[in-house]
C-alpha cells in the first residue's frame, strides 16, 4: 500500500503556537498537567469532514476551565479556529480531537497555583473508537467494579477531568476478570460512570440514566435529546447496579463511537443477548444527525 501523500496524516497538534505532527508533541516534564493531573480537556470529533456539536464542546470545555481555574488564553471561537487548523492539516475527515489546558509551572519553591502560567494544547488523530468492530457487533461484556468513582464532593464530575486512577484500577480489574470494559459505582451502590463515557439502561422500553456523579457528556446530551424526540420515557436519576443487571438492554455513551451496546453486565446476559431495537434504534438517529446541519459544522480544507 502506497504511502499517504500527506506527511502529517498520523495527527497534527498545537504546542505553544506551533502546529507539529502529532509524534513531535511534548509539554514540559515539570507541568503541574503532568506532574498532578492539574488540568482539563474535551474532546470534538469530526465526521465526514464536519464537527460534531463544537460549540457544545466549546461551551463545556470553558465552563471545566471556569471550575478549576484555569485559562486557556484564547475565546472560544479561537480555540475553534486551532482545532479546524490541526484537522484540516492532517487531511482527516475522520478525527478525534482534543483541546487541553494544564496548570503550567509556577517559580521553582512556590506550591501556589495561581502562580503558574496556564498553557493551552490542542491536538486533533484519527478517529477513535472505544470499542473495536466485533464488540460493537455483539455488545461489550461489562462488569460493575467494587472500585468506586471519586466523590463529586472531592472532584466534580461535571468538570472534565485527568483524575482517572480509580477508572483505570477498576478497567484494570474488568479486563483481568474477562470483561471488555468497566462501570464504577458511588457509596451507595449507584453506577455512576466508566473510563469514558456515560451509561444507560432499557427496561420496558424506557431509559434511565444517572443524574449524579457522572460528567454530563455531549453524547449522552445528544442520545436525551434523540429520545425525547422520539418520544421515549427517559428517568434521569441513581441507577442500582442491581436494576442495570436485569435491564432489558444497555448501552454507553462516548464521543469514541456514540451508541455502544452492552449485551452482558457481569454474569447476566441482558435481552436476547444481542444489541436490543431501542438501542438499535438510538444509534441510527445518533448517525443520523451527524449529517444535520444544526449539528454539524463543515471544516474548510482548501486545496486538500
């Protein structure tokens, strides 16, 4: 296969003013981003060569910067401008892309946050699916953690954030247990939310989600806005793990592949043990509005 014409095809990102291919990126080693996860993130995707719900990323993205603190240097419609920079100089039509602010360094001695020089990153690859192929086929096994979420009252969920050790223990355990991905639960035995993404439940032909404890994901917007469309009973409140064991189907919810089905929570295999119609039904109207205009928003590539 001959190679791509484009050198920069593998990614491009924005690093102190500079756009570099993605394998030449680097923040400094001594970056409170690094050194404390002392930062926060979105992430957009492009489908088909458009943005999909930018300015709802963008609002959210600012909003995790207001909550922690941090600046990004840079409105919004400038940050959108980098970001359609880095995807139009990759040539991808098909993108994951991240916008990051860190905390940056204060002087040498000083533990005074505001004292740091916040620094913006941005980087845009091809797209990234949170489930391979097979998976999204059948429906991902997943199991409920012992492991639970970080307390809202220590780090709010809401704001997007690094702070994925318990995720990334539970995912650990999950995948040691045979499982294909992982959900936490809170104090009480609610799931909340997995290493990505938001969760629903079907039972009776109604959704529930959890209304607390989770980051209130683009995705999962979207998928509470395609169900009231369609006039789907939707309950947004705690989730028992028990009551996500006996549901007719569930699914996730990530920028990383939309609409994923879940056939199999620890022992008991949901439904008929295949993706169910509502969730069959969700992902279609989810792809669908990829192509509507109110949602999408075209990237200009020039001459590419």
């Amino acid at each position: 296969m001959p190679a791509d014409p484009n050198p920069l095809a593998d990614g491009v990102a924005y690093v102190r003013g500079a756009y570099l291919p993605i394998a030449e990126a680097a923040i400094p080693i001594t970056d409170w981003g690094f050194l404390r996860s002392d930062a926060t993130y979105d992430v957009v995707t492009v489908w088909e060569g458009a943005f999909f719900r930018l300015d709802a990323h963008l609002e959210r993205f600012m909003r995790s910067c207001e909550r922690f603190r941090l600046d990004p240097g840079l409105a919004p419609a400038q940050i959108a401008e980098v970001l359609a920079e880095c995807v139009r100089r990759s040539g991808l039509r098909r993108s994951y892309v991240e916008m990051i602010v860190t905390r940056g360094q204060p002087p040498w001695g000083s533990r005074d946050p505001r004292q740091a020089v916040n620094r913006f990153y941005a980087f845009a690859v091809p797209f990234v699916w949170i489930a391979n192929e097979a998976q999204r086929e059948r429906g991902l096994h997943l199991k409920v953690s012992a492991v639970q979420r970080i307390p809202a009252s220590s780090v709010d969920p809401k704001a997007k954030n690094y702070h994925w050790n318990d995720l990334t223990m539970g995912l650990l355990g999950a995948l040691d247990a045979g499982a294909d991905t992982v959900v936490l639960s809170d104090a009480a035995g609610h799931v909340v939310e997995g290493p990505g993404f938001n969760i629903f439940c079907v039972r009776d032909g109604g959704l529930v989600t959890p209304e607390e404890g989770v980051l209130e994901g683009i995705s999962r917007r979207t998928v509470i806005e395609i169900a009231r469309s369609l006039g789907l009973r939707l309950e947004l409140r705690a989730l028992p793990a028990e009551e996500l064991r006996g549901a007719d189907e569930a699914f996730l919810t990530s920028s990383g592949g939309g609409v994923l089905p879940v056939t199999r929570v620890d022992d008991q295999v949901l439904g008929t043990g295949r993706p169910g119609p509502v969730t069959q039904q969700l992902l279609a109207t989810y792809w669908d509005w990829h192509r509507d205009p109110a949602y999408s928003q075209p990237i200009d590539y020039g001459s590419r």
